[in-house]
C-alpha cells in the first residue's frame, strides 16, 4: 500500500509480489524505505531462489543461540542460508534476527544465493 506506481521500485516491488515473494507483509506496508532486518533479508533470498526452481532445505546443524528471537516464518530460511554457509552469526555467535543488514550482509547473501541459482538455474 506504501508503493505507488510512480515510485522507481514500483516494478521491483510489484514483480516480487506477484511472484508470492513479498507474502509475508501480506497486502499491508511494505514499509520500503526502512532498513530490512536480518531474518527478512534471509527469508526474501530464499524465496528468491525458490522462484528460480531451487528449493533450499535446512542441513543438520546446531541451533543459533537465539534460535528463539527468530521468527517462525523466517526459521527455514535462516537455517537453510546458515547449512549453505551463505550467512553465519555475528561476533556472539547469534543471528540476530531483529538487527538491520548491512550492506556487506547484502552483497554475501545476494551472491550465495546468485551463485546457487547459477549452478542450479541459469546454466
């Protein structure tokens, strides 16, 4: 509700959400000009790669110390990107789930997932 045609990501966000990648905002705001949280970024990127055929599953690994603070919707993919080894935790060896990505967090899982889809996909 909070991107409008005339708006520059109007196209991304429209296609993103129409390919069902956008399904947990639901048909409310996608608040786009805040910052993105951890677990959003991670689950945004799997269904992503899900929307390239590639269905990631979650390896045997342990939990994340604050495994708890993950949301549920988010949990699959946090631990499918962490089994791929496309995210790890911070310096206290939790995800962080509720802290914001950085531009560096971004640009590794962007091209794990980029990789993914390339040896799955785009061969």
């Amino acid at each position: 509700t909070d991107v409008l045609p005339d708006d520059w990501s109007y196209i991304y966000v429209s296609s993103a959400k129409e390919a069902g990648m956008l399904d947990i905002y639901g048909s409310q705001s996608l608040e786009a000009d805040t910052v993105i949280t951890r677990e959003d970024m991670a689950y945004l990127a799997v269904k992503a790669l899900e929307f390239t055929g590639t269905d990631l599953t979650a390896g045997e690994s342990a939990l994340l110390p604050d495994d708890g603070e993950i949301s549920d919707y988010a949990k699959k993919a946090v631990y499918a990107l962490k089994s791929e080894k496309i995210i790890n935790g911070r310096e206290n060896g939790g995800f962080d789930p509720q802290g914001c990505a950085s531009r560096a967090e971004a640009v590794k899982i962007i091209y794990g997932i980029y990789k993914i889809a390339k040896a799955n996909y785009l061969q």
